[in-house]
C-alpha cells in the first residue's frame, strides 16, 4: 500500500509499505477514504519531536471497514467509520473514567499514558495518511457513521481530531452560553474552538492570530479577528469589557508559539491569556505542549527544550485563574459532535482549503508548513477523490 512516510526534517515522501493487517482478534482494517494534514503533524514534520523515520503519519482519519477481526462483534465490513486520535483500550482505569486520551494498556512504556496513531511518544502505531489502517480494538475506538457519511467526509473527518479538540477547550474554560471567550490561534483548532464556543451559545468570541486568511475565516463564522501584527489582544478584550477582561479563554497554538516577526516564545499565548481572562477566569491549553523540543535550544533557550516554559503564573495566581491543559479524550465528544453534524448544526468543513490525493502529500506538507496564503486545512484521499483548491 501507499503511504506518507515521515523521512527526516521537512521531508515527507510518498512511498509503498507492508499492507495493514489484522494483528489482534479486536482489530479491523479500514480503507482510508479521509485522512487530514493536522497542526501537530508539523511539529513532527519540522523534526521538533522525537519521531522517527520511516513511519507514517496521519492521526486524523476516517474510511470504511474492509476486515474484521474474529472478536469483533459491532463493526461491521462495508461501514464507513471515523477513528479517534487516540487509541484507547476501553478497560483500563483511564478509560474507565472517560479519560481515553491517557490510556494505560496503549501506550507501551509504563512511565506514560495515551496513543495515538502515528505521532511522537505515543506508541509505535502507524498513521492514517496511507492507503489501509490497522485500528486496535475497532468495537471501542471506531465511531460508525451513517448513511451520508460517503458524501459528508470532510465534515465528518472532523471528528477525528480538530473537532472534539477545539470542544475540549472550551470544556476546560467552561464556556457558557452568554460568555466572551478569547481564542488564541486561528489554525484549524483554534477555529473549531471559536466555533465550539459559538456553538455553545457564547455571546462574543474574539479570534487573535496574525495570518490574515485565518482570521477571515474567523470573521465568517461570527467570531471577532484580532490582528496580532496591528493590535494587543488583551487591550482589545479589556476595552471592549469594561476593562475587566474575557470570562474564559483557548490556547490553541502549542509550544512553538511565535510573534508576526517569526520569533518563538513557547509562553506567548498562555502569557497574553492571563492577560486578557479575567479575574476568576478559566483557560483551556490544547496547544501541543511537550517535555522535550529537539529543535527548542536553538529556537528559543536551554530551559524551552526541556518543556520549561516562563509563563507570568504570579498575575495567574494574583487573579484567581484556573487552567486545564491536555490533549482531547475524543470518544468523550465525538458521538455528539457527529449528531450536530448529522442534524446540519454544525459543518466543521469549513476550514477546508483543499482536497488533495495521497500522491500530493508531500507538497501539502511544504504549502501547509509556511502557512502559505490560503491553506488553512488540507484533506487527502489515500484512494482517490482528491480534487484540489476548494475554497
């Protein structure tokens, strides 16, 4: 089968690998019909992570079941099925308590929690941006999907991932109906979590991010665009509140955060949310965060490729915030989600800037990394169907 395989820094390259094959009674094989380029692939991409070469990325997938395992019971050949990011047992502790994103059993080193299909430190799985998957325990981790799901994929793909993500921050900033809610980042998480918040009722979402494209999207769902290049976010929120700041907000940018100079600084949003989150308020961290940044000496300091970020916790503590950080337990969300999406309230496609055959990955990757005019989110089709610029 074909596949995007990871070859060393910025180097992606499309090559034949073994064919996915069942490997445990509980596994299914899917035919990848849907799989996206994701924000946190980039960080592997530009070799800031410990990933290795010759493995294939894509952790955003989705496609239709083409084998079963012999103690598969639900999951049938033939359904269309969207596979959460992480990979989960469904009887550990951690999954147990819904906590799908820290699974014990997984994740093969003890010292750890949580898997994911081809990502940094997250066990030895392959990614999705291949022709075939191989996907543990199918009856828990696959979400079926209905009967428009072969002409609803970039809706439903969705759910993989950015979705469930940008609904997890602001689970963790308890956005409430009625809110004002500031999201930094307007990359694909950064917009399904202003899209979460106005889905949820939010009376105001701000948007901060410095690419201009993005912030249209922004501005086109109803959210409010904050320019970083031209305006202080948090003068913006204080301003427009009275000066009292935003009742909650997202980070969902991660640790290579950086300023519309191109200069790093891994505390520069969680910094400018304590600024501009009231007193008493909650902030919700989906940005990837890790403990160790290969490339972080040279971009930013000693203490930054460690994981140490300098953040202002004194004003954080002097106001009373509170902070919830950590990757998505996406089975938590994803049923609910689909059923938006299923109903028409909710079409997180649009993000999607372009459709794009598996053979065209390698270029993505290079358009998608310089954050080049226009592509905001890409889509491949392993097995065809790839058809371009979409917006």
């Amino acid at each position: 089968m074909k596949a995007a395989v990871y070859e060393g820094p910025r180097t992606v390259k499309v090559k034949d690998v073994p064919d996915a094959k069942i490997e445990h009674p509980c596994d299914i094989i899917v035919k990848v019909t849907t799989t996206n380029i994701c924000g946190s692939d980039l960080h592997m991409y530009e070799g800031r992570t410990s990933f290795e070469s010759g493995r294939t990325l894509g952790h955003e997938n989705m496609g239709q079941v083409v084998e079963v395992g012999p103690a598969v019971r639900k999951v049938q050949v033939g359904e269309y099925v969207v596979l959460p990011f992480n990979i989960a047992c469904g009887f550990c502790k951690q999954c147990e308590q819904g906590l799908t994103n820290y699974c014990l059993t997984m994740q093969p080193e003890p010292a750890l929690a949580g898997a994911a299909y081809g990502f940094a430190d997250m066990g030895p799985y392959q990614g999705g941006q291949a022709e075939l998957l191989r996907v543990p325990y199918g009856d828990f981790n696959a979400l079926r999907l209905g009967e428009d799901a072969a002409e609803r994929q970039t809706d439903y793909v969705m759910l993989a991932d950015i979705f469930p993500t940008g609904y997890h921050a602001t689970e963790m900033a308890h956005v409430k109906p009625g809110d004002q809610t500031i999201v930094f980042g307007a990359g694909p998480v950064g917009l399904m979590a202003a899209y979460s918040a106005l889905l949820k009722g939010a009376g105001r979402v701000w948007v901060a991010d410095h690419q201009p494209d993005r912030l249209r999207m922004a501005e086109e769902i109803g959210a409010i665009a904050i320019n970083t290049a031209e305006q202080d976010p948090a003068e913006v929120v204080k301003e427009a509140t009275l000066g009292l700041g935003a009742d909650n907000g997202c980070e969902c940018v991660g640790y290579q955060a950086h300023d519309p100079q191109g200069h790093e600084d891994a505390g520069l949003t969680l910094n400018g949310l304590i600024d501009s989150v009231r007193f008493t308020g909650d902030i919700g961290v989906v940005g990837v965060f890790l403990p160790q940044d290969p490339g972080g000496a040279e971009a930013q300091g000693e203490l930054e490729a460690q994981g140490k970020v300098p953040i202002d916790f004194g004003m954080m503590w002097f106001k009373g915030q509170r902070m919830g950080t950590g990757q998505a337990p996406v089975k938590k969300y994803n049923r609910a989600l689909r059923d938006l999406i299923a109903g028409g309230k909710a079409k997180p496609s649009f993000v999607v800037s372009h459709e794009l055959g598996l053979d065209e990955a390698p270029a993505a990757y290079e358009h998608f990394d310089a954050r080049d005019e226009g592509w905001t989110k890409v889509v491949l089709h392993p097995n065809g169907h790839g058809n371009g610029h979409k917006r």
